[in-house]
C-alpha cells in the first residue's frame, strides 16, 4: 500500500510538472512518429550498449525518462533484476574460507540520484544543463541526501547474511567526498561491506572502464573470488576481471565511458 501511494503521488507530481513546465503537450507526435514508440527504441538501444559516447537525452525523451525513472517502471526493472540475481545465488555454494566477493557500484546502484538529474534535465541543450557537471555534482553529494534503491539495498543485506564480502567500487573522488559517502550510505542502510574504493589521484584520469579493471584485478590478486558484479553502467562491467556473472541496472539519464 506504502509503495502505491508512493507511485500515486509522483504520478500527480509529474503530470503538474508537465503543465507547469511545457510549452507543448507531453506526448506530442514528431515528424508523424509517436515519440512513445522512439523513446522505447531509443532506451533499448542504450540498454544494450547500441548507441555509445550519448551525452544527453534527446529532447522528445525527456518526458518519458522522468516518467519511467519515477512513476514506478523503473523499480519495476530492477526488481525484476535483483530477482534474477537472487536465483544466480541460490546456485552457489561458498567455500566458506572468507574470500568470496562481490562487487557493487555505488551511483544509480546503491544510491540514486535521479532528482539531481531531473534538476540538469539530463543534459537538455535549451536550457545549457551539461549533465556532467563535477561541481554541481560533488555538491549534490556532499549533502549526503542519495536515497537507497530499495531493491539493491535488499540485495545487499542478502548477499552479506549469504557470506560474500561486499566491496562497493565507485567513481566518486576520495579526497572530497568520502565522508559524505560513507555517511549517506550508512544513513541509507548500506553497512557491513568489506571495503568503499573510491577514485584517488593516481587514478584519477583513466576511464571508467579501465580504473574498475584494475581495483577487480587488485582484488583477485588479494585472493578474492569475484562472483557478481552489478553497476548502472557498461563501463561498470566490461574489461578483464569482470566476474563470474555481471549483472546491468537500467539507467537512461546518463552514459559514462
């Protein structure tokens, strides 16, 4: 019931937004296509790593990204992954000797930030909202007010009563932003993993891809067994070392090389 009223009262709260904030209706056909339709390919084609290096949404899925991300769909989505998740772990059987892991991100994993997104308009030219924004970003952070997503934190906790230790692999900075994090994800009810590896200096200028392949090649060498790894993003999974299984959370706001 909780969660009914939840969607219920975004629903109401985004068809207001729509009125307040729209020179034309939400849905309007373009170029005779139904921008449903588009947007529905479009999203597929980004959840599939199709259409790579995007950096904005376009403009006719703007709506339809706030609506999918807020109005109930998108938990719907990672619902349905994290069940598939917990049927993956049904069929593991732990050694026991302490060094099975797992790894999550922690960005639109554990923590979503949709509403600063929604703030940026996810990168909409007419209004010059670059979604990547390191200082408007870091100062969304800093505020520690992230809430969890409620199906990976279900997860987590699952996955710690399981045995695995849990390591949470970010992007963020550690010099300015660990204390924040740890507090927002303590807050949120992220507690108990093993280790919050965070950007430092030395990699502060590689890839995505590329500084998460060497933490997961770090760990391996440490003796870990990597048996999952779930992020928001492609670059979260790809490269060596991934894992045993990788599993991919939907995100339509942004895409991170």
């Amino acid at each position: 019931m909780e969660k009914y009223k939840r969607e219920t009262l975004l629903l109401i709260f985004l068809t207001i937004s729509s009125v307040a904030t729209s020179t034309s209706p939400a849905w309007m056909p373009m170029d005779g296509n139904n921008p449903t339709s588009y947007c529905l390919s479009w999203r597929l084609a980004i959840e599939t790593n199709n259409v790579r290096a995007w950096r904005i949404v376009p403009l006719q899925c703007m709506r339809y990204v706030e609506v999918y991300m807020l109005a109930g769909q998108y938990e719907r989505d990672v619902e349905l992954i994290v069940e598939h998740i917990n049927v993956y772990l049904n069929e593991i059987v732990l050694p026991g000797d302490g060094m099975d892991a797992w790894i999550l991100d922690v960005d639109d994993t554990c923590l979503s930030n949709v509403f600063y997104y929604r703030l940026k308009r996810y990168g909409d030219l007419t209004c010059r909202c670059d979604p990547y924004d390191p200082t408007g970003f870091r100062t969304w952070a800093m505020k520690g007010g992230s809430p969890a997503i409620q199906p990976v934190l279900e997860l987590f906790n699952n996955l710690i009563e399981t045995g695995f230790k849990v390591f949470l692999v970010t992007g963020r900075d550690e010099e300015t932003l660990r204390q924040a994090t740890v507090e927002n994800l303590h807050n949120e009810g992220f507690t108990g993993y093993e280790r919050l590896i965070m950007r430092t200096v030395e990699n502060k200028k590689q890839s995505a891809t590329t500084y998460k392949t060497i933490i997961r090649k770090k760990m391996m060498e440490e003796g870990y067994r990597i048996w999952g790894n779930v992020g928001d993003q492609w670059s979260d999974l790809q490269g060596e070392y991934s894992g045993n299984r990788t599993f991919k959370l939907p995100n339509p706001m942004y895409f991170v090389p």
